[in-house]
C-alpha cells in the first residue's frame, strides 16, 4: 500500500490547483481568483507502486455559494509521456521523493485503470493522509461491468446521489464525502461507469 509521507511540497497542491482550475472549461466560478480549501477525498494504490494516485475534493469559497470540485490528481516522479498540455498541474518539490509531476488524474492511464478497478470492486480506497489504512466511507453502488467501459468523473459535486428509474439496474457509481466550509457534511457521486 500507499505510504503518505509527512513532508513539504512546494508548491503546495492548493496552489497548484488554485492557478490550474480557473482555465478548466468546467469550472464554475468567476473571473477572480478561487479561494480554496482541503475538503475530503481518498486515495488508490497504483500496484506498481510508482505512481501517487489521490481523488482531492476543494471547495471554492470564492463564489456566492461554495463551489466543490473533485480534482483527481496522480503525482510522477517523471514526465507522463504523451499527456496533453493542459493535464499538467505542475511540478513540486517533495520533501521526500524529490521533484514530482502533479497531473490531472483524468488523462493519467494508471488513475484510470485504478477507478476501474474500484468501480469492479478490484481495488480498495484508501484514507487520504494515512498510509495503509483503508477508507470504508467510500463505496461504490450498483453493478459494474467485467470488461472494458468508460467513466465518467464528476467535477462539479453535488450532495446527494441522482435518482433511478425503478426496475433499472444502476451503473455502478462511486459516492464519497466532503465537508463544506461551514462543518456541514455532504456525500455523493464522485465517479460512475458511462452508460
């Protein structure tokens, strides 16, 4: 499993994501700078053990109302080859590992191999700042498919889980927590397979 290291990054992954966010098409605040905080997540085990793979929730407190993002991120200790331009956060030096590519974990082939597994029951989520301690508040509901499927990862989290049509067998979709600025707990769905 994962070993979380207790250790600086500099840049920090806030303000990483506090300049890359703003120029996603999806991104839902304003024109000025987002105001973000740490609110929940998980990580996976890559089974090779060479890249960092974490599912960060960020709340924007900018806005008029807070904004959640979901911001899967995976942490390289080498250039990911053939990755677009704008699926690099940046770089960040590790107090431990040394210099890291922090890339958006949606054009990451291990971060997505991983969701899948997860969304097969094959993988195993874990807490998102201690190492091997599984993180049973996250699950996945629904059936999920043995081959090849697409994902879907939800960028703009809402509360709660979207209805299903009685009589119909839901894909399978991933729910997790975060915490909005005020304490208040929130769930739902982070991730689920295409249908």
């Amino acid at each position: 499993m994962a070993t979380v290291h207790r250790t600086t990054l500099s840049p920090g992954k806030l303000e990483l994501i506090t300049d890359w966010l703003p120029r996603q098409k999806w991104y839902a605040g304003g024109s000025g700078t987002p105001d973000l905080t740490n609110a929940g997540g998980f990580r996976l085990d890559d089974p090779e053990g060479e890249v960092g793979i974490e599912f960060m929730v960020v709340v924007d407190s900018a806005a008029k109302e807070p904004v959640a993002y979901l911001v899967p991120l995976s942490y390289r200790g080498a250039a990911l080859e053939d990755a677009p331009e704008e699926a690099l956060l940046g770089t960040s030096e590790h107090g431990v590992l040394g210099t890291r590519w922090i890339y958006d974990g949606t054009h990451d082939p291990v971060v997505q191999a991983q969701l899948g597994a997860l969304l097969r029951g094959r993988a195993e989520p874990q807490h998102q700042s201690e190492s091997d301690t599984p993180d049973p508040s996250v699950t996945v509901r629904g059936t999920g498919p043995d081959d090849g499927f697409d994902v879907r990862v939800n960028r703009v989290l809402t509360a709660g889980e979207a209805e299903v049509e009685a009589g119909q067998h839901p894909p399978a979709h991933l729910v997790a927590g975060w915490t909005w600025p005020d304490g208040t707990a929130a769930r739902g769905v982070f991730a689920a397979v295409a249908s």
